[in-house]
C-alpha cells in the first residue's frame, strides 16, 4: 500500500486553451488524469492521443489515461506509443480484457480496470490479480462537476476486501465528484488514489488544493489502516 494518497487532477476541467499553463498549476500533483471519451462510450467526446503527447510533452508529471472508448482493445498502442503511464480500461467495453491489460503492460505501462456504477466489484474475481490499478467510477463517465454516488463507499470497501483475499495491493482510484469534502471518507474506505476535476480547477489556487486533498485522503488512508 501507499503511505501518502494519490491525487490525479482531471484536465477535463482545465481551460483547453491554456493548457500548458494549467499544466503547470498542476506540477504537484502525482498523476495527471486525461478523460479519452469517444462519443460512443460517453455521449460527449473529448481528448484523443494528440492531446495525451501534447501533454507528455509539457509536464514531468505521470500521465494516468482514462479510456471511456467502446473498442479500447484496438487503440491503446495510440495512447502508449503518446507518453501514457497508466492506461485504465473499462470493464464494460473491453472484449478481452485479460489480453488488452496484458499487453498494456508488456509495453512497460501500468495497467487498469475500470467499473461503472452499476457494474459489480464481483465481476473481478478473475482478473484482480493482473491488474496495477482498479478504477472505481463515483458517478456515471461523460462530464466533470457531477455528484458523487453515495453507493461507492460500499464498493471501494468490498474492493479491499477481494484484494486482502488475493493478496494483491493494486492502486483503488476513485474518479467522480471527489473533492476536499468527501475525500477523507473515500480513503478512509480504502482508497489510494482520487481523481478531482472541478475541485482542483475551480479552486482559486489548484496547487495547494491537490495539497489539501492529498493531507486529507492520507489521513482517512492512515485511519482505515487502524
Ligand atoms: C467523468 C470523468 C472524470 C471527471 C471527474 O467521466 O471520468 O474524470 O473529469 O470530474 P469531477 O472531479 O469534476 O467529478
Ligand atoms: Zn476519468
């Protein structure tokens, strides 16, 4: 496990004309989320590799891909071969899951599975112990500034536990309606890393906001751990 909270500011609420400089309010932060939505798998479309080299290219910062994309099978050689870091794929979209997050990896890139709302922390009995990172969806993908679904402490807490039975410590991410409200209670349920979109860029000063999420879901982190 990880001593300290991951926080991974979502640029899907960055000012898509200024993105070097909001690159730059985010140069603390330990991952940097770029939202791939295709238009199919979400309604709303978004970034696609271009964007993620841009971004290689302007920060140090780790980037952590979300591909919300109905054929991730197909296209994460793009996102590899743009700079990604980790690639995390839905479990709703991928044909072959086990196959694709295997790949990912043998490219030297940490992998992810990724769970909407509605789909059961259950169903990754079998691939729990391929997996870098679990990507738990707090509200369903498509926009950033939702609310987050109350019913995801029980999966994160349920996502512990099949991972204690495994004996496997992946990353537990949290992606939806994350902010310095909610983040204690998050970690203290047993995630490690938090995506936050509009808390961190609607804040009046983004750096010392990621600051703040980290201390608090570290502290909730520190107190799961008893
Ligand atoms: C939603 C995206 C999120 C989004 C989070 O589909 O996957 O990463 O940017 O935004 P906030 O933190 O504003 O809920
Ligand atoms: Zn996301």
């Amino acid at each position: 496990m990880h001593d300290s909270v991951l926080v991974s500011p979502s640029i899907l609420s960055a000012d898509m004309a200024h993105l070097a400089d909001d690159l730059d309010k985010i140069a603390g932060a330990d991952y940097i989320h770029i939202d791939v939505m295709d238009g199919h798998f979400t309604k709303n479309l978004t970034f696609g590799a271009g964007i993620v080299g841009a971004c290689k290219r302007s920060t140090d910062v780790p980037l952590d891909v979300h591909m919300m994309v109905t054929n991730p099978d197909d296209t994460v050689d793009w996102y590899i071969d743009a700079g990604a870091d980790l690639i995390t794929i839905h479990f709703e979209a991928s044909t072959h899951l086990h196959g694709t997050l295997k790949h990912i990896q043998s490219r030297g890139v940490k992998a992810g599975v990724v769970l909407n709302p509605a789909t059961p922390v259950s169903l990754l009995e079998n691939i729990i112990e391929d997996v870098d990172a679990v990507l738990l969806m707090s509200v369903n993908p498509g926009f950033g500034g939702q609310s987050f679904i109350e019913g995801t402490f029980a999966k994160i807490r349920e996502l512990r536990a099949l991972c204690e039975r495994h004996g496997v410590s992946p990353l537990i991410e949290v992606d939806g309606g994350v902010s310095r409200k909610n983040v204690e209670a998050v970690c203290a349920a047993g995630a490690n890393m938090v995506v936050a979109g509009s808390a961190v860029f609607g804040a009046d000063d983004p750096a010392s906001e990621i600051d703040v999420i980290r201390e608090l879901g570290t502290r909730g982190l520190a107190s799961a751990r008893g």
